[in-house]
C-alpha cells in the first residue's frame, strides 16, 4: 500500500525512522534496559514541556485520563465547560462515573469564557473543572492562560485539561496557567504513533488524589508517581515498543525545541486560515481558532464525502470531515500538527483546489 499522508486531526503523520524504532527486541518491563527506556522518556517530557511537575506515560489513549482524572480528584461536584464533543465527552464520563456535574455550555463553534468560569466558582463549591484546550470537534482553542488567572483565586478547585489535539503543537504554560492536570495522546501533535497517553500532575492534584474518597487503580496518578519515583518503571506492562518510539521522537522535538515547534503550528495554521478565508469561511469564534485543526465553514455546498474521497484517489491524502452530524457536511477539518510544516500542507490545499476546482 503506498502511504497515505495524513492531514486528520490524528493520527497524524510519523517519521519513518521513529516507527522502525519499535522493530526491536522486547526485554522486560522489570529490566534496567526498561529503567533506562521509561526514565528518558519521563525526564524528556518534562523537559520538552518545561514542566516541573510529575509526568505519567500510560500504554493507553488519552480518554484514559479523561476518566481518571474524575475518578482521581472528584468526590463529589465537577464543573464542566463544554464547547463540542469532547469536552461534553469529559462531563458524561464525570455523569456514568456517578459525579455531580454542572455544565457551563457554549455553542459549538464559540469558546469558553473566563469571567464565565470565575462566575459558575463564585456561586458553588467544586472539586475541579474541566475544560478542554482544543476543542477538536469545532476548531476552537479555549484561552487557558486567561482562564489560569482565574483559577489563582480557587486554589481548592483541581484545573483539569485535556489538551490532547493541542500539546506538543500549541505552546502552553502549565505551571504558569495554574493547571493541574493536562493530558494528551501521543498521535496528535507528539506525531508518534497511538497507544500512549501523557499526563502532567501538579503536587497539589496528587495530593488530593491521596486524600480523595475513590482513585482509578490504572489511572491513578499516585501509583504511577509513586512507581516511578521508587523504581522509574511504570506500574503495570507498558507497550514497550511504543515506548522505543517516543524516545526517538521525543529527541526529535527537543532537538526543534517546544518555541521553534509552536512556532511553525502558528504559521501552519495562519496560512489554512488565508487559504480557507480566501475560497470558503471559518468556523470558530474570531479570535480563538485553534493552531492544531483548522474547521473550514463548507460556505460553496460542496459535497465534502465526495470531495474526500477524490483527494483521496488522485492525491492519496486524508482530511476529515465535519465532526459529528451537525457539522459533517457544514465543515471540513485540516489537521495541521506534528511533523507537518507549510509546505505539506500547501500540498494538501493544492490538491482540494485541484479537485475542487477552485
Ligand atoms: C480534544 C480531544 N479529547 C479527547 C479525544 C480522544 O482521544 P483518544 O481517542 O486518543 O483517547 C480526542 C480525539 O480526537 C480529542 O481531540
């Protein structure tokens, strides 16, 4: 099969070199060559993320966060914003996990706004918030910094983001945003290939998690930490191949760099918007359109099934439709994360043009 190139908002693509790296042999996840391998990998990560606090990788998606984060930090009451699918994903895991949860709804399309958070907490008292950094359903990427300043005034309230179409390719100050808890999955900006989720856990969120009434045992973050801190192996088999993976690729990016990499997103993502505002329209609010997934207003009626499946045929490309059947046929997404840079991309709106005859 020839290789597609993948312009979704992930999987996305993978250097050659970093998927041969799991083509080697397996040793024991009790093993030193295992110490070594986790160890790189955690350090590494803190590193690329100029973080201080623990970093988890768990042989799993990121949805696994998105549920033990619940688990882990919420006795009782959690408020959720939610702005598109995933986000409303995080509240009905905090509601099928028995939780009281209060929404705070945006239309798909618009962004969640600060003076809103701060309202919803000055009215209740809530063990966390959830709040997604890019919300992958609609293009929009929420403003997380401003939304931090808000939560220095509720120290007691756990931060929690999913954050996984955005980091690694959204640059994000996690200590300096106040957030305790950001996750990703490794097949989105990390550009590795999936079956990993990263997670970085303040002191605080620990803490909590220690003194909280219930834990996840896979996710709970004290075990993995603890684990880690006694014997830097994870706690239970990881995907060890995986792992050989995000070693290699994880040099990569720090090679380029967290700004560098942030860098070329925001450039990929001005040219999509140039590119969309000069043949169709944006979707999200003005002035919150994500730097990873560019959702394009399908304003010319264009049959985007159709049109997918002949950029497809001639150019062996995938792009993704609109998200979920409200916006599947309205819009159509570019992910522009990863490895990517202008010029691929350029290559991806060439060929819409092409077969869409713009
Ligand atoms: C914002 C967001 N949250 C959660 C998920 C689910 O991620 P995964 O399938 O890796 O668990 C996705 C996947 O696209 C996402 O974009």
């Amino acid at each position: 099969m020839k290789d597609k190139k993948l312009y979704i908002p992930g999987p996305t693509e993978v250097r050659k070199d970093v998927i041969e790296e799991m083509n080697q042999c397996l040793f024991g996840h009790r093993s030193d060559t295992m110490t070594d391998l986790y160890t790189t990998i955690v350090e590494d990560t803190k590193k690329f993320l100029e973080t201080d606090n623990n970093v988890i990788v768990l042989s799993a998606s990121g949805t696994a966060f998105m549920e033990s984060s619940i688990l882990n930090l919420v006795d009782n009451k959690v408020l959720s914003a939610t702005c598109g699918s995933f986000s409303e994903r995080h509240a009905n895991i905090a509601e099928r996990l028995g939780k009281n949860v209060d929404r705070l709804e945006y239309e798909w399309g618009k962004a969640v706004k600060p003076e809103d958070v701060r309202k919803a907490l000055e009215k209740d008292d809530y063990d966390a918030i959830t709040c997604v950094m890019n919300e992958t359903s609609t293009g929009i990427r929420n403003p997380l910094e401003e939304i931090g300043e808000v939560m220095e005034d509720f120290p007691d309230t756990m931060f929690i983001v999913d954050a996984i179409s955005a980091l690694g390719g959204d640059y994000i100050d996690i200590e300096g945003s106040n957030i305790d808890v950001i996750f990703t999955s490794v097949q989105k900006a990390f550009a590795m290939p999936p079956g990993l989720a990263v997670c970085v856990v303040s002191g605080d969120a620990y803490d909590k998690e220690v003194n909280s009434d219930s834990s996840s045992w896979y996710g709970g973050f004290q075990r993995s930490i603890d684990y880690y801190n006694r014997k830097g192996q994870t706690h239970s088999t990881p995907a060890i191949s995986l792992m050989l993976a995000y070693r290699k690729q994880m040099k990569y990016m720090l090679e380029e760099g967290y700004e560098n990499i942030d860098k070329r997103h925001k450039e990929m993502a001005e040219f999509t918007r140039e590119w969309a505002y000069e043949h169709f329209d944006m979707f999200p609010e003005e002035g919150y359109m994500s730097q990873t997934v560019s959702t394009i207003k399908n304003t010319r009626g264009i049959n985007i099934a159709e049109l997918r499946e002949k950029v497809d045929e001639k150019y062996n490309m995938a792009f993704a439709n609109g998200y979920g059947s409200k916006l599947k046929e309205k819009t159509f997404r570019i992910g522009h994360m990863g490895i990517h840079d202008v010029d691929s991309i350029k290559e991806l709106t060439d060929a819409i043009e092409d077969v869409a005859g713009l």
